[in-house]
C-alpha cells in the first residue's frame, strides 16, 4: 500500500499547499488524481515519490518510509522529461542508470560523479514496446524531441522495477495516437506486475477510461 497519511505541506513562507490530506493506493490499483490547476496536485505527486518531504504526517510504501538514497519502489514520471535528465549523460547511461538502482547512490545522479555503464542488454523488448529507438540511445537530451524524452523517462521508471508508479501529466507532451500506444502498453504493464499507479490528467474521459478510482484532491483532506 502507498499511503500518505494526515500530510501537511507548503512553500517558502505561504501557507500550506496542502493540508491534512490522506490517501492510499494499493498493489494493482489506478487512482486519478483530479483537481484544478493549482491546487497541489503534483505536490501531492512529488510528496508520494519522495521529491519533497512532508512537514507534517508521513508517506510510507508497504508500511516503510521512502528512502532518501538508493532505489525507491516508488517512481515518478514527470511534466518536463527535460529537467529530469542529467544534460551531460546519453541517454544510454540514463536508463542504465535505472538498473543499478541499489548501488546506494542518489536517485537520478551518478554516484561519485562517474559514468555510469551504458549496457540495456535484455531490454529490447522493453524499449520497442514504448516505442523507443536504438539510434536514440547514443544521443544527449537536447537532441531529442519532448515526446521521445518523455517515453525514455517513462522506460527508465519501469527499469527500476517499481511497486508504485506516480505519473504527473505524463502523456501531455505526446499527441492523440502516442499517447493511446504509451498508455496501452503501461496499463498491460501494470497489469502484469500488480504496479499501483497514481496519475493525473486534465482530460476526464482519459482518468475515467484508465482508472479504476477517481479520486478529488479537494475530498483527501
């Protein structure tokens, strides 16, 4: 169970962003996360994946707190794939990166400041089904169009073999076609491991379609 409990959080010297609020995904489930523009959904995102601590109340995964360090079974798929890639590292060595998740070093950073092997044998299969490109991997970041960082960032997530996947906007950079192919494989992908899922989405019939609860920001406090 992912659960965030009675959480408090805010920025600088405002008020909270979110206040009291609590929620709990279990193993297989999908939970859409609705609420408008500004009101701390991917706050919530970031809190549940660890980007972000709590100042008041807690997060746990299967009843543990997140780490602070090493591999998380939690992950997180961002808005901006941009900003969650190293800029000097291929893109090889990113998603290599995911596979080398309990070496202790911080989440999405080399360890030490040293390269990080780029071997993705056995991952073929993984990488085809979302779409992803061999020529692709040799390549820096910027080299890369938004949509294709944003299936790489996706992949990267699953290599680290999560139990929770949150994912903020995770599609919005792709279009129609894309994003029913990228959603298609992670559901039967999710079906397959029992991964809970957390996502949102400004598209109702998207979080209707794909969840098997919806739920409003505004009713967890």
């Amino acid at each position: 169970m992912l659960e965030a409990r009675d959480v408090t959080f805010g920025y600088g010297k405002g008020g909270p962003v979110l206040r009291g609020l609590s929620l709990a995904v279990a193993p297989g489930e999908r939970v859409a996360l609705v609420a408008p523009s500004g009101a701390g959904k991917t706050t919530l995102c970031r809190l549940l994946a660890g980007y972000e601590q709590p100042q008041a109340g807690t997060v746990l995964a299967d009843g543990a707190s997140l780490p602070r360090r090493g591999r998380c079974t939690v992950q997180l798929v961002g808005q901006h794939p941009e900003l969650a890639l190293d800029p000097r590292m291929t893109l090889a060595a990113s998603l290599a990166e995911a596979l080398r998740g309990q070496d202790g070093g911080r989440r999405g950073r080399r360890k030490g400041g040293e390269p990080i092997p780029s071997s993705l044998d056995g991952q073929e299969e993984l990488l085809g089904r979302f779409g992803i490109q061999r020529r692709w991997l040799g390549r820096y970041p910027r080299e890369l169009s938004g949509g294709e960082l944003q299936r790489l960032c996706l992949v990267r997530a699953l290599l680290a073999r999560p139990a929770y996947l949150v994912a903020d906007e995770m599609t919005a950079s792709l279009d129609a076609l894309s994003q029913a192919q990228v959603w298609h494989e992670l559901i039967a992908e999710l079906e397959r491991s029992a991964m809970g899922l957390v996502f949102t989405t400004h598209s109702p019939a998207l979080a209707q379609h794909l969840a098997t609860r919806v739920v409003g920001l505004r009713d967890l406090g």
